[in-house]
C-alpha cells in the first residue's frame, strides 16, 4: 500500500501520463502541472520556439538559458509520455513542436477541430435529463460536454451553463426551478451552488416520495382489516340467521 502514492495520478512531483486514452483531460492536467512547476517552461511550450542557430561557442547567457529550459521542457514531457507517444515526437527539436504535434495527432487539424467541436456544441444544446437519471449524473454527463469544449478552446459562460441545466430538468421540476431563478442572479450563480441545491431537493423529493408511499400502504392496509372486519361481521350475522333459522323448525316439529 506504500507505493501507491507513487502511482501517475497520486503524487504532485509526478506529471500525468498519456497512455493513448482521453488526451483533452491529459491536456487540462498537464498544462496545470507545468504551470506549477516553473512558469517559464509553460511558456516556452506554449508560445515560443526557442531554437539558437549560432555555434556553440558564440551562445549568450540568453541562449544557453533559453535551452535550457528547452531542455527541461522536453523532459518533462517525454516523462509524460508512453513508447507509443514518445516515439511521434522522440524527432522534435523544441518543446513547443512536441506539444504542437501531440495536439494534432489526437485533436486533429483545425477542420477536424472544428468537427468535434460541432458534435460537441449540438451535445449541449439538445442536453435533457434523462429518465430516471440523478442530478450527480446528469452534472458528470453535462461537465463531460463542457470540459470536452473547453478543452478544444470552445467555452460557455457560467450564466449560459446555468441555464441550460435548469432548462434539461424535467416538468416536475418546474416549482424548483422558477424558485432558483427567482432567488438567485443566474449570471453570477455557479454551478456548484446550482448542483447543491438541486441535490438537496431531490433528496427531499425521494424523502417525500417514500413517506407518501409509507401511508399509501398504510391506508390500503387499514382498509383491508375493515373490509376484512366487514366479512367477519356478515359471517356472524348469516350464522345467527342460520341458527334461528333452525330453532324454529325444531320448535315447530315438537309442536305438531
């Protein structure tokens, strides 16, 4: 159990891996973990190459320091990466042409981009809650879309967000939701606080629901014992009838 801490995923000093699978989520993380770690290696990455073309002996303090950090960048990336990945970029001289050349194998070129960002956007704004469907899933479904957008530079603002979960709830959330948009300025409402509120209320929903059902069976169960009680009442009564019934031919037979 010691060495789980080791693991890709548990440790803040370890970069997460691209092992092939969901690389827009790889994306997210790794852009947050080099910009931790040193700030200037994000930049090289994102924003310059930082090829020198001097001989060696003519190099600056500014160009052994800007290959440096080339250097560390590209390490840090190769470490993040499996055989299968390293070997796509293992011919890259900078930094910022692994990166680019990681993004267009798995986004594609921008008219691939472009495509994906489209299913994406038609995802969203036909987004409904489904049939049965509890509000932490239909929030992980609607942060897939989202995320899945943001992470192709497509993003929504938290009002916009906001609004079309509240409008993918079905009509028997309607009291809820008019209530949310009454108290609350949807523009500035994030969605955490949304979720939550939503959460609490289905919790009462499902409350209220089993404490509805609890006197139905109650009721039909009371019922059953009167209608039973009913039964017993007539069985008694058709008995007396029976006996009397027979009192009075044995009466009248002694009599004649």
């Amino acid at each position: 159990m010691a060495a789980q801490g080791h693991f890709e995923g548990q440790s803040v000093n370890r970069p997460p891996l691209l092992d092939g699978e969901d690389y827009t989520y790889w994306k997210t993380r790794m852009e947050f973990f080099l910009q931790v770690l040193d700030y200037q290696i994000w930049s090289i990455i994102e924003e310059g190459d930082l090829l020198v073309t001097k001989e060696k002996d003519k190099w600056t303090e500014d160009d052994k320091k800007k290959i440096s950090l080339n250097y560390k960048a590209k390490n840090i990336l190769c470490c993040a990466l499996s055989k299968k990945e390293f070997n796509w970029i293992s011919a890259c001289k900078s930094a910022m042409e692994m990166w680019e050349k990681l993004r267009i194998t798995y986004e594609g070129t921008d008219k691939v981009k472009e495509t994906r960002i489209d299913i994406l956007v038609t995802q969203y704004k036909r987004f409904q809650m489904q049939l049965g469907e509890s509000i932490t899933h239909i929030y992980s479904r609607f942060t897939d879309i989202t995320n899945g957008l943001a992470g192709l530079g497509k993003n929504y603002e938290m009002g916009d967000m906001v609004r079309k979960i509240l409008r993918s709830l079905p009509a028997l959330w309607t009291p809820k939701v008019t209530a949310i948009e009454e108290a609350n300025d949807l523009r500035r409402m994030s969605l955490e606080k949304l979720v939550g509120s939503l959460m609490a209320h289905e919790i009462n929903m499902e409350r209220l629901g089993k404490s509805s059902s609890r006197k139905k069976q109650s009721n039909a169960l009371k019922a059953a014992e009167e209608t039973s009680g009913e039964e017993s009442d007539d069985n008694k009564s058709m008995g007396s009838s029976e006996d009397e019934e027979a009192f009075l031919q044995k009466t009248a037979k002694n009599t004649s």
